[in-house]
C-alpha cells in the first residue's frame, strides 16, 4: 500500500515539474494572464475615471473581475499542447489513477496564473487606491478563490481541447460557475474595508475550494477521456 | 505453448456515417503478431484506439486474458504500450525529460534503463536537445524508445516505421522479434513490407460501408 501512495506521489511530484518547466519554456503562458490582469485594471481608471474616490469604491469588483477573466483565459492551454502532441493519449493510457495527474497539471497551472495575480493584486489595488484595510481581505479571498477558478476552469478546458476552438466555450461553460467565487471574493474584500467580520466569507470560499478539490479532478478525468474517444 | 492474450467478439464501429466494421472478431495469442491491413480510410487506427481502450465509440465486447476488459482495465493498461500517430513527445521537452515523465506515468519501468534505451534508438547526444529541434524520425525514435523501457506483454503500434530508416526499421524487427520470445504479442499497422521471418498474420479490413438509411 505504502507503496502505491509513494508512487502516486511521485507522479504527483513528476507532473507538477514537467509542467511547469514547460510553463517555463513557453514564455507566453507565464506572462500572458498577468499582463492581462495589468492591461484591464489600469485601463479603468484612464478609460472611466481617474477620480480615487470612485476607484475605491470600484476597486474590489473591479480586481476579481480582472482576476476571473485573466484565469479564464489562461485555461484554454491547460490541455493543448498535450493533445496536439499525444502526450494526453500516453497520459490516459497510464495505469497510475487520472486525478493525481489532473490535481498536479492544475496545480501547477494555478501557481502560475492564480497565484502570480494574488501577488501582484496588492501592487494594482494601491494604484487603484484600495483603503489599505481591504489589502489581507483581497489577498486572502483571491488566495481562496482563484484555484477554485482553475480547477472549475479545468472541467471546461477538458471538455473543449478536441475542438478547434474551444476558447468561447469555456466562457459559456465555466462562467455559471464562476459567479458564486466572485460574488464571495469581491463581498469578502468589500466587508475588509468597512472593517465588518470576515469569517463567513472565507469559510464559504474555503467550502467551495473543498468542493472543487474533490470533485472537479474527476469531472476533469471524465471529460478528457471523452474528448480523447471522439 | 500460446495462450491467449487480447481477444475480440463482434466489434461494431461507425463514424461519420460509415460502417467501418461489423461482427469482426479478432484474438491475439502470446508470440505472435498481428498486422490490420486495409486502404487508408479503412478503420485500422480507429481499430487500434478501440482495442487500447482510448476509444469507447463502438459496440461489441473486449477480453484481456479471458476476463471482461472492463474489469480488468488496469493490469490492461500496466501490461500496454500504445504508440499511436502522435508520437505523444512533448516538444518543449528533452528526449530524457519526456522518458522520465513517461517513466512515472508507468511505476513498474525502471528509470536506469532510460539511458539504455536512449542508446538503442540512437539518440546518443541528443539526450539534451528540446525534441522540437529533432527530425520527424528522431521524434518518432524517442517514442520507440518506451519499447525498450518496457516490460510490458502487448504492444499496440500504429505505424511505427514511418519516417524511420531502413537500419532503424532492422532494429526495431529485431526487438519485436525478442519481444515474442518472451511471451509477448504486437498488433501493427503499417504499410512497409517486413522480413519474411517474422511470424506475422495479417487481418485485412474491407472498405466501409454506407449507412442505410429506411
């Protein structure tokens, strides 16, 4: 038994740095989402108002947003590059159970996308002038919410990576899902700064990351062996 | 004395409209190669996806040593290797990176043997390049590679000598050859001619026929 578990670790292990030594090597992928994640917050307050006031009122929102869309569009290549070159083929062919390789691939997809946005977020909500008590609210509930983000995302680019262009069908997929994740991020950031308890916001994100880490692997599984089958 | 390995009973497969086989039962015994012939269209790969499981898009029933296929999936899968049209290398990665991912996808193969097979398929010194910068038939050569790491019984193998030379193509008789020696078996396709001492049967697929409709 033990021995099995040292196994699916090591897979775990393997995975995760294949994927991001690949990650490292296509530059584009690491950069992309958080440029992303900068072009839309900055242009707000050019295109919109550069009034603080406003901002601030804006600010909670208007980073999720950003932070949703950017996660959004970064999972569309989650799968690609392995199904156009078979690798997904030999990955589904393994013996080894599919979720660990699915948990590895999305978590190491978040450290790039989810994670990289959580660190920078503080840096644009000073720009967006964010009262500095909202900052631990933000970082925590984008640190909660975004690997929900991926590992929802991931159902949806597992579902859309045999067609040709699976992009737009994400969106219409995973958006549903997504909204309950920003409603509670944003609220969570809102309540930080009018200093009301946050607990309940936190406890409700960490519930639904519970719930994706559970189950969102095995929808993922599921649906690639159906896109692999077509 | 052969026993039987995979086996078959009256696989059905459409697509697109098109039947491309119907009541087709087909078994594979240990020691023996089995080649899918059939113009191209035919079904062959979609036969191969079918009978390495990477297809459920068909009817009819598939045994592993006798057992339902649906219980058994498993130790299927850990006594399988399947290289199909892509050579499932990832282009960003090193012939050694791509054998090593390979290798913890597959808990049983050992990762000393990784040089060796590196070795074998004559990619010495390539070991460091990314495998887009190799040529179509040293890409394929890192994907023949995991025939050497294997230890596994059945080997499924679409096209395996395109883009291959004729010194590659010897050598990867030969390891077939060996292959079944030890209880092994191969299902192939492939439009090459290969050396007569290879015990081969062939199984030829018609052309499809159209659907019918009332």
């Amino acid at each position: 038994m033990s021995n099995q578990q040292t196994s699916f670790a090591k897979l775990f292990v393997h995975t995760f740095k294949r994927d991001l030594v690949l990650a490292f090597r296509r530059k584009s992928e690491l950069v992309n989402p958080l440029i992303f994640f900068l072009i839309v917050v900055t242009l707000f307050p050019i295109g919109v108002s550069p009034e603080p006031q406003f901002l601030a009122e804006l600010a909670p929102g208007l980073l999720w947003v950003a932070a949703l869309l950017s996660t959004l569009l970064s999972m569309e290549s989650l799968f690609k590059a392995d199904f156009d070159d078979g690798s997904l083929e030999q990955l589904l062919l393994s013996p080894q159970p599919l979720f660990m390789v699915v948990l590895a691939k999305v978590s190491a997809h978040w450290l790039m996308s989810g994670l990289a946005l959580t660190l920078v977020a503080p840096i644009l909500a000073v720009m967006l002038f964010l009262p500095a008590e909202g900052m631990p609210g933000l970082m925590l509930s984008l640190l909660l919410g975004t690997p929900t983000l991926s590992l929802i995302g991931a159902i949806g680019a597992a579902l859309t990576v045999g067609l040709r262009r699976g992009g737009v069908l994400i969106s219409l997929l995973v958006l549903p899902l997504y909204i309950p994740v920003l409603i509670f991020g944003s609220s969570a950031v809102q309540a930080a700064i009018t200093g009301l308890p946050l607990g309940g916001y936190f406890a409700l994100l960490g519930a639904l990351l519970a719930l994706a880490l559970a189950l969102a692997p095995l929808a993922t599984g599921a649906a690639l062996r159906i896109s692999v089958s077509g | 004395m052969s026993t039987e390995l995979l086996s078959a009973k009256s696989l059905f497969c459409e697509r697109d409209d098109r039947i491309l086989f119907e009541g087709l039962d087909l078994t594979l015994n240990t020691g023996e190669i089995l080649q899918i012939e059939g113009r191209n269209g035919s079904g062959k790969t979609t036969l191969l996806r079918i009978l390495s499981g990477l297809s459920s898009h068909f009817e009819g029933e598939l045994f592993w040593q006798g057992e339902v296929m649906g219980e058994v999936q498993e130790a299927y899968l850990a006594d399988l290797v399947y290289i199909g049209h892509l050579p499932g290398v990832s282009g960003q990665l090193t012939t050694e990176e791509n054998l090593r991912w390979h290798c913890a996808l597959h808990p049983s193969l050992d990762i000393e043997k990784i040089d060796y097979a590196i070795a074998q398929v004559g990619l010495r010194g390539f070991e460091d390049l990314p495998a887009y910068q190799l040529s179509a038939g040293q890409k394929r050569r890192i994907a023949l590679a995991r025939l050497y790491m294997s230890n596994a019984r059945l080997w499924i193998l679409d096209e395996p000598f395109t883009a291959i030379d004729k010194v590659g193509v010897a050598a990867k008789e030969a390891l077939m050859l060996k292959h079944l020696s030890r209880g092994g078996s191969v299902i192939l396709t492939t439009h090459q001619d290969m050396s007569d001492q290879m015990p081969v049967r062939t199984l030829s697929l018609g052309e499809p026929q159209e659907v019918a409709y009332e």
